[in-house]
C-alpha cells in the first residue's frame, strides 16, 4: 500500500497470482490485516502532517520576523496562515429552468427526421 502498486504488481510481489490474491483477500484475517495496516499508514501520514505543519509555522514566524522578507510576502504569508487550510470558494451556475420550448430535453438521433406538431388554435378554427 505504502508503494503504490497496482493490484498486478501487488500480487506479483506477494508471490501470488493476481486471482490468488484476490482469494486471500476474502479471508478474515486477511482483510482485518489490511484494514490494520490502512489505519497505521493513515496515522502516519496524519503525523507526518502535524510535524511538517508545525515546522511551515515555524519558518514562516521567522519570515514575518525578519526585516530582509519583503512586504509581498509577508501579507501572502498572512493570507495563507489565516485561511487555514480552507479551500477557496467555486460558484457554479446550474440553469434548472423547465420552461423549455417543448418542455423537456428531446434527443435526436443522427438521421432521424424531427416533426414538429403545432397546437391548434383555441378560437375554434
């Protein structure tokens, strides 16, 4: 898991075939196994993250700090350390209107004659 493999390359390196690896990984202990060592990896990579984090901060304290950081990157330092981690917005436009000509969506084959058929007037014609 930690490397990356491809399921192929995976059993390849276990010594199984890509079907036998597939059968073991129906097994209990297998599975409970795997899901074992997906959560010791996540929390690993979790750490890993805290640790790094701390030294970003760190290092960007000092940048605030020093007089050779220029302005620009100061208030870009500001901005990401006060973002936190937020994911900048997207507006998305959906048109939901039903108040289409025909009143709905028509797919039209390739080839296919399209006919149109007018209402009658109301008037009695």
């Amino acid at each position: 898991m930690q490397k990356g493999l491809s399921i192929a390359a995976a059993a390849e390196e276990a010594g199984l075939s890509r079907f036998g690896l597939q059968k073991a990984m129906k097994r209990p202990s297998v599975a409970d196994f795997l899901a074992e060592t997906q959560t010791r990896f996540l929390s690993e990579v979790n750490n890993k993250r805290a640790i790094l984090r701390a030294r970003a901060l760190d290092i960007a304290a000092d940048m605030l700090n020093s007089t050779d950081t220029d302005s620009k990157v100061k208030l870009r330092l500001i901005e990401m350390l006060m973002a936190d981690g937020k994911a900048p917005a997207v507006a998305v436009h959906v048109d939901a209107s039903t108040n289409v000509g025909g009143g709905g969506y028509e797919f039209v084959r390739p080839g296919a004659r399209v006919i149109e058929i007018e209402d009658k007037p109301q008037g009695g014609e």
